[in-house]
C-alpha cells in the first residue's frame, strides 16, 4: 500500500472515535414531490382515446371524469383487465389525471386532429400516443 493512502487510512481511523457514536439520531426522508391537481376540464379532449397499441382506452367525459380499461396480455387465453376512474383537467400546457386512490399524474400534451400524445412530466419521459375513437 502506497504510504499516502495509508496515511489518509490511519487519519480517518483516528477521527472516527474521536466524533464520538449517536444511537439515537433520527433519519429524516426528504417528501416525495407531489402534483397537485389543478385546472378544469377542456372539451376539446372529451370522447374516447384508444392508445396506438391497442392496451388502453380512455373515455374522457367533459364533466371532468374519465374511465380507463387496459388490457394485459397474461400466461393463459385471457387477458388481464384493468379499470381505473377519476377525475381530469388541464392546466397550461398539462393535462393532469387523478385516480380513485387520489394519485395524480402530469402529462404534457399535443393534439394534433385526431391523436393525441401524452408524455409524462419528469425525469423519465414517456409517450403515450392515442387515436380519437369515432
């Protein structure tokens, strides 16, 4: 071992009892942000979306609800199926989705005639394209 990082070894091993042990320290975790649910229904996002891959589809209501069904292909002949309610509206550029168990999720927004692209607000950007359903 070179004698620099052995030296930096001991001197850390001598500090260490020095600053002394607390048992009793508390870990805070910092808050998960959080999106807050905001805005009012647009009636230009009113009908049924069905997404480009045939998964999803949402049924957005102009009084500010929405019904989703999604089907998941599982092992066995039938497919898994998914029914989530809640409430929606948009804000600025946003369109916000709120669920039965009160989980809002921010999308960016991009209608275009009759599609629609969805992409989540964050870090990880997901799209989510879907087709106006006549």
């Amino acid at each position: 071992m070179n004698k620099p990082l052995c030296l930096a070894l001991l001197g850390c091993s001598l500090a260490i009892p020095m600053s002394g042990c607390k048992d009793d320290v508390e870990t805070i975790e910092p808050e998960k942000p959080s999106v807050v649910f905001e805005g009012v229904p647009d009636a230009k996002f009113e009908g049924t979306w069905k997404t480009e891959d045939g998964v999803s589809t949402y049924n957005i209501v102009k009084d500010g609800t929405y019904k989703l069904e999604s089907k998941f292909k599982v092992h066995g002949p039938n497919p898994m199926i998914s029914h989530l309610t809640g409430q929606w509206a948009v804000k600025g550029d946003k369109m916000l989705f709120k669920d039965q168990s009160n989980n809002v999720s921010a999308y960016l927004f991009d209608l275009q005639g009759s599609k629609l692209t969805l992409t989540t607000v964050g870090v990880m950007k997901g799209k989510t394209i879907m087709d106006r359903q006549p």
